[in-house]
C-alpha cells in the first residue's frame, strides 16, 4: 500500500531536515510574559538618558554615562541560561537596551541604543581567537531572518577578553585594549551557535559552549534558569535563578527628543574618529529638544515634531 503526503506535510519535513544538518546549533526560547508599547520605552530610559531623532533609525537613546561606556561591557557580566549567554546588567535601566534593539557608535554623540521589538538573552554576535573570546553588539541592518555568522561589525565594536575570564562577574577589567581588535579583528571566527526568538522566530548568537567554558575558566558554569516577572523593579537573581522582565513589545514616541545636526555612524574602521565622551555629551546638550506634534483628531502622532519653550 503506497502512502502519499501533502506538500505541507513535505515541506515541514524538509525544513526539519535542514535544521539538523546545519552547520550551526539551534535553541528554542520560552514565553515572553505580559506585553508594553514603545512608550514604556521612552519613559523608562528618559531619565537615564537622550532621545535623539535619528536619521535612517528614527528614535534612538544615548544613556548619561560618566565615564567609558561600552554596551554589553561596562557595568554587568554574562550568565550562562538555557536560553543561550546572558548579559546581567547592573543598571536599573538595564533590562530593555540590552534584550531589545541594536547597539550603533556615532562619533558625534558615541553609542546610541535604537529599539526593538523581539527580546533575546543579548543581541550581539560572538567570536573566538586563539585563547580570547570576543563579542559585538548588533548594528541595524543585520537580517536576524538567518543566522548572521557572516556579519563582521568594525574593530571598536568588539569587546575581547581571554577564555578564563569570560565568566568572571568583573569582565570588564579583562577587557583586552582597542590596539588588539584594530590588529585582529579580521581574524576572529565567528561562533556558529543561535537561538530562536520566542516571537517572529529570530535568530540571535547564543556564545561559546558551556563545557567548552568550564574547561578555559576551570571552574563550573551554573546554568541559571530565566522566569518572567511582570515589571522592571522584579528584576534580580536568586539562587540560580535571573528574574527577567521580558515583555511582548508593540508602538508612540518619546515626549522630549532632540535632532541631529550631524550624524556619523561608524559601520567601518576607517570612518573611526577618537573623540572623548565629554566631548560626546557637549554635542548632545548642544542640540535643540522637540516634542511630538499630536494630531488629536485623527488619534496619532505626527513627525517632525515641535520645538519645546524654554521657561524663563
């Protein structure tokens, strides 16, 4: 007896198929719990920072930092979850630039966060050379559709460390000096290892292999388990567990944003301009803020916006 099957039924299979015998892992990602618009966005980072308008990105945040700021660096560590690499920020504003969103360097105003919509354990790409591990946040423009072991961001956006620090909770003092990833960045191997998304089916890099990790560290990675709360002052860590708001995101704007003047996003090394944060912070203030223009009648908001008063 011949037994037919349905060309869904056949391409379910074949895409199945695929997955096994592809040359790179990957994971399937829990629930999101609860969901919040881009305004919670606004509001929440508003005080911890600047909304710009940004030409080819739209509303982008530039966090008040003091001091040498670098995403998925400064102020916080990676955990190893089931979910793939996470990064444990210690700001209170940490749950949303780092899980959501792109990371770009302007040499004008330096890093700049532009939101997003699908959460993931950190959405950068990770490398490997000789006895260091390296990873970069995302820019805009990476097609998260497919696996991106392709991309290759500039040397600056590199963080790069060796094997046996990579879990240390102090990640940041081991950081190797910008001179190595200008010498080597072209020879990082990107890691083959993804995850999907819980909503559209994204893909994102979960890092190295965790026995691959014990080995370098010599010590023993605690897989921690990832449980949703439902709002941003949840958020910690007990035992082995991370507290993660990770909400679904759906859309406003910012109430007070400012418009560059002049933007110089950095997609290649060569377009790199040393220049200092307080610099970076001048340019900023400089700029004229401006508040959306709400058309009430048709119930949105249009762009462009308007300038604010200054109180006398």
């Amino acid at each position: 007896m011949r037994t037919f099957f349905s060309y869904p039924i056949l391409a379910f299979l074949a895409l199945l198929l695929l997955e096994v015998s592809l040359p790179y892992k990957v994971w399937s990602q829990s629930e999101a719990k609860g969901s919040i618009d881009m305004q919670t966005f606004y509001d929440d980072l508003s005080p911890y920072g600047t909304w710009l308008q940004y030409p080819g990105y739209g509303q982008v945040w530039h966090p008040d930092m003091v001091g040498d700021f670098r995403p998925y660096l400064t102020n916080g560590h990676w955990d190893y979850t089931p979910e793939g690499w996470f990064w444990s920020s210690n700001y209170d504003w940490g749950w949303a630039p780092f899980h959501y969103g792109r990371w770009i360097y302007d040499n004008y105003y330096g890093w700049l966060w532009v939101p997003g919509f699908e959460w993931s354990p950190a959405w950068v790409t990770w490398g490997d050379y000789g006895d260091y591990y390296a990873w970069a946040p995302l820019m805009p423009g990476v097609n998260i559709g497919y696996p991106y072991d392709t991309y290759r961001p500039a040397a600056l956006y590199w963080n790069v460390v060796g094997r046996n620090h990579i879990y240390d909770r102090d990640v940041h003092n081991f950081v190797e000096s910008r001179p190595w990833e200008d010498n080597h960045y072209r020879q990082i191997h990107i890691l083959g290892n993804y995850g999907r998304s819980s909503g559209q089916g994204h893909y994102y890099a979960t890092g190295p292999d965790r026995k691959e990790v014990e080995q370098h560290a010599q010590k023993q990675v605690t897989p921690m388990a990832v449980h949703p709360v439902d709002r941003p002052n949840a958020v910690k860590q007990t035992k082995n567990t991370l507290h993660v708001y990770r909400p679904q995101v759906i859309r406003p704007q910012p109430k007070v944003y400012r418009v560059p003047e002049n933007i110089a996003p950095v997609h290649d090394q060569t377009e790199h301009r040393p220049i200092s944060g307080q610099e970076q912070r001048q340019n900023l203030d400089r700029l004229p803020q401006r508040k959306p223009m709400v058309i009430k009648d048709q119930g949105r908001t249009a762009s462009g916006g308007r300038p604010v008063k200054k109180k006398n």
